[in-house]
C-alpha cells in the first residue's frame, strides 16, 4: 500500500496563527487539493495528521471541528480527491498526550488503523512545522518539509531532521513523487 500522511493546516489549506475556528476560515491552498486527487489517481491512500489544540483551549468545539473536516473533505471530493482518513489531537501542550506531535502517537494510530509498517513501506510525511517532520521521523517516515503556512520560518529556524526534502508546496511535493520516467524538480534543499 502507498500512504502519505499530511499535516493540514499549512499544507493543505491556509493557516493561521489565531487558529482555524470555523469551517469560513477553512481555506485551501493553491492545487493542494488537485495535488491530493493526483496522488488518489496513482493510488495513494492519503491521511492527515494534525494538532488541534484550539479543541482543548475552548477556543472552538468538537462539533465546529467536524464542520471544517467536512468541508475540507467536501472539497476535495469537488475536484476527484479523497481523504481516507483525519487523525488529529485536540489536546493543548500542558496536557502531555502521546497523540500531540512531535510525539508520535497519531502516527503509530495510522500505522495501526491502516495495517502498515510506516519504516518499511516508505510512508512519507508533509508538513509546515518542525513537529510534523519530527512525529514522523522518529517512527521511520521520509519527512518532506513544504515552504507553505510555517514552512519557510521553520526552514530558516533550523534543526530539521536528517534526509528532509524541502519543496516549495504540496503540488511539487505529489510531482516529485509521481515522476517516473522524467527528472522530477530538485527540492529546494535536502539536509543530511
């Protein structure tokens, strides 16, 4: 099985530092969810994987979160994409959960949901943020930084975890992926 797992906000739609509170702020990205439908078409499964800790500062409720899933799935389906499945942590950081990346206990979860050892099929994880990289790697993932929502602070911060592949959005990343026979782009830089 080929599994790609996506952090969303700033990867697949627009995001914000006072948080995404309501499915109107819901937003996506520039051929993010044309990219998603790309890597349906190639027969990815695609999953994301995100923190929303603004469920557990009461900053908005379980059900609004529902809302904006449904309308970023409702969107995806009006360009031929599909998201399996949503894991995300509605925690805040003072509660110290195991599912609050970096940790890695959403992507143990989609290994475990999904019958997949994510070090031996070359699972690869995208994000904006250190801590998505970082969940990731730790659990044997090809960290893919893009240079959307956070991406380009988090690149000039530093401290990326060793083979990252850096790109500047989700359509470039889901190119180099599915280019076979042609020489897809270079990334932007890869650390070692």
């Amino acid at each position: 099985m080929k599994l790609i797992i996506l952090d969303r906000d700033g990867v697949i739609n627009q995001d914000s530092d006072s948080f995404i509170k309501t499915p109107e702020e819901w937003i996506p990205l520039p051929g993010s969810l044309e990219a998603i439908a790309r890597l349906n078409q190639a027969g990815y499964r695609v999953v994301v994987s995100t923190n929303q800790s603004g469920v557990g500062r009461g900053l908005f409720a379980m059900a609004t979160l529902n809302a904006i899933h449904q309308k970023m799935h409702t969107s995806a389906q009006q360009v031929g994409a599909d998201i399996d499945a949503v894991f995300f942590c509605p925690h805040t950081q003072d509660d110290n959960c195991d599912c609050r990346k970096p940790k890695s206990g959403m992507l143990l979860e989609i290994a475990k949901r999904f019958d997949i050892n994510l070090r031996h099929e070359n699972v690869v994880v995208v994000g904006d943020s250190l801590r998505d990289l970082q969940a990731g790697f730790v659990v044997g993932c090809a960290p893919y930084l893009v240079l959307t929502g956070k991406g380009q602070d988090t690149m000039s911060k530093g401290g990326l975890p060793p083979g990252t592949k850096v790109y500047a959005d989700l359509a470039e990343v889901v190119e180099v992926l599915l280019s076979t026979d042609r020489t897809p782009p270079a990334p932007i830089e890869t650390l070692s």
